[in-house]
C-alpha cells in the first residue's frame, strides 16, 4: 500500500510538471502553472565524550520533500502543497553500551493539501480544501535505554493509524503573503487502519460501541466482538485556519506560520458531560464500576487528577478543551543555493489524544539543524 501511495504520488508530480511545460509550449488554456519541488537532507550531530558538562551524543538524518503546484486562472486559484518528512536519530543513551547504539524515529510527516479558491471582493472569497495527515511508518514508546528500550518498546502509530481527513468549504480572506480560512461546515474524517490500535485502546478519536450495546457491542476483553471494531469517525465542525509565508522577511531568510482550530458539533454529546457531573469516578469498564459512562475514549485516560479538573470546569472551559488546535513554525536561513539552516516547531493540542503518560492532550515536536536541498521550479509564463 505505501508503494502503491509513493508511486501514486509521483506520477501526480510528474503530470502536473508535465502539463505546465505543454501548456507554455502550446500556450493554450486561460490559466498558468507554477510548480517548485524541494527535496532536502537535513543532518545535525552532537558528540560528546569525557565532557565534564556531560551530553548524550546524537546523530540526526531527516529527508524532506515540499513541493507547491500552483494553477492559477483569472477566475480561481488551485494550489497543491505536498509536505513529506522522514528522519532517524541515533543516540548515546547507555554510557556502558557502544556509541550512538540507540536508533529512533525523530520525524515522520505526510501533510497533503489541495485548495481551489475563488477570489469575490478585494482579497475576499471562497476555497474548498482538502488535508490529509499521515505518517510514513511505525512509532513506539520506549521506556529505558539500550536493549532495554528494544525490549520494552510498545507501538503506538502506524502508518494510516492514525491519518485525518479534512474537507472545508470556508470563506477566505488573502493577501499575498498571509490568509486566513473560516468555515462553518467542515468533515474531518479520522481513521485507524489497524484493529490492534483500537483494542489496545489506542482509538485516536475512533469512538466504539459500549460493551452492552443490544446491536454490535465491543469489548476489548471479547475477542468475539472484534467484528463489531469501527476504524473511522466522521466529525462536522467548524474549522479556522491562519497562515503567513513569507520569503525573505530577511535577507535570506524565510518564515512559514499556520495555526489551525477545529470544533467538533458532536464532541459535548460524545464527552458525556452529563455522566461525568454525576459519577465519583471514571468508568474503567471493570464489572460493578458505576462511574462517568461515556464512549469518548480521551476522558478516560486523562491524567491524574484530571477527572476532578473536569468536573469543575465551567461551560467555556469546555468548549475550549474539546477544540484541537495545531500550531506549525518553520524558519529557513540561506547560506547558498544548497545549503540552509531550519528550525521547526510543532504544537499540537487533542483531545483524542491522552498521551503516553507525559504531556496529557498536548503534543510537541522541535527541530533545528543543516539540510542540503535543491529546488526544481517551472517558471511563470
């Protein structure tokens, strides 16, 4: 399936190079193409040895791919991004053990967008957007170092496990270097491809049916309900989205910033507020436990304390703790026309997310290094 994906993806590069060079050759159609393909290796290192400050030493290897495919028509705009990241760490973690013998995932992106916008009235209009989020392969918790980290590791992601849909029809205001979106009527699709995430209790949003459901129950403990798993959620919502892209903000510099909320009309009924008011306790699914019954699989595992914190909060506190918020950062420093320097930064806040017993909802993810790049564009006509 991921070479199927990959091949698939290539070719949608390659045709839509191809269709922009015939167009400029025969000049034919309204509208213009410009596409710009950047492939990078970014590589970073720390070694440490005998340093009285102390270290652990570290070695990072991340390929990246971004790529921009642009139509644009006297009547509308439709721009494609494709933002593609995989990357491996190796770390001195054991000082008995031999140098850089741990090896970990450090980054993992799929991010495709496809926008068709309509520009109305000075800078305002209308897009409809479609984002598919992903990841290329597995990624594990550890816990310890050396072997054993190997040996304790758990697998918590996989590739379309999970992977989120999202398709806005929204209005849009733009101007050439920042746009804001705002749509009221969003579906943003969840999937978990995998039943062993959803058994393990790793639903990502994917809600089930109750244990005592007359139709088609789930148990985990069951493994004849295993029939009955669900692997995707259907949300409508209301989505805001806010980018600014900015070359040369600098001399060399360039700056890329989005942050993203999404609500979800159906997450207060899915939350259980009511039950939650009304227990001592969470539900746990154990026999005689009578506390807050609820399908929503993140309350569950909220952090110690986290139920009491629940429970007191008022109505505007949780309306804000059920909308998703994903923040991007990314700086790019020119040296020359090969070489840069990056930072990156991502913040995530999920309700459908408890973590993996640190951070609660809130992921993060930060990077900074040297990348090696080059940068295929089709000019203008």
């Amino acid at each position: 399936m991921k070479r199927i994906i990959t091949v698939m993806a290539a070719f949608m590069m390659v045709a839509t190079a191809a269709t922009a060079q015939d167009e400029a050759k025969t000049g034919l159609g309204a509208g213009t193409w410009s596409t710009s393909s950047t492939p990078a290796l970014k590589v970073s290192e720390q070694l440490f040895n005998n340093w009285s400050k102390s270290g652990n030493s570290t070695f990072d290897v991340t390929s990246t791919f971004f790529g921009n495919y642009k139509y644009t028509h006297p009547k509308f705009v439709w721009d494609n991004v494709t933002d593609l990241a995989y990357g491996y760490a190796w770390q001195d973690l054991d000082p008995e053990g031999v140098l850089f013998e741990t090896r970990r995932k450090s980054n993992d992106k799929i991010d495709l967008t496809s926008a068709l916008s309509w520009n109305a009235y000075k800078g305002w209009g209308a897009s409809l957007t479609a984002n598919l989020k992903t990841q290329f392969g597995k990624g594990y918790e550890y816990d310890g170092v050396g072997q054993a980290a190997e040996d304790s590791k758990r697998l918590v992601s996989d590739f379309f496990a999970p992977a989120y849909l999202t398709t806005a029809l929204a209005f849009e205001y733009k101007k050439p270097d920042w746009s804001v979106s705002l749509s009221f009527l969003t579906g943003k699709t969840t999937f978990v491809c995998n039943d062993w995430f959803i058994i393990n209790g790793l639903n990502y949003g994917v809600i089930q049916n109750d244990i005592d459901d007359p139709k088609a129950p789930f148990n985990p403990e069951d493994p004849e309900t295993y029939k009955n798993i669900k692997n995707t959620y259907f949300a409508l919502g209301s989505y805001i989205r806010a980018q600014y892209l900015k070359k040369d903000i600098a001399p060399n510099l360039d700056l890329y910033a989005r942050i993203e909320f999404f609500y979800d009309y159906s997450k207060p009924k899915n939350m259980g507020w009511k039950s939650i008011d009304a227990a001592d306790h969470f539900y746990t699914g154990v026999e005689g436990d009578n506390g807050a019954r609820t399908k929503y699989t993140g309350v569950e595992r909220t952090a110690e304390g986290g139920f009491e914190k629940l429970k007191g909060m008022s109505w505007l506190q949780r309306r804000a703790f059920e909308t998703d918020v994903d923040m991007e950062l990314k700086l790019d420093y020119r040296f020359s026309s090969h070489i840069a320097a990056n930072f990156a930064l991502n913040l995530k806040y999920d309700t459908d997310f408890s973590g993996m017993g640190r951070g609660g909802h809130w992921q993060l993810y930060q990077l900074a290094g040297v990348q090696v790049f080059f940068n295929w564009k089709t000019p203008q006509q």
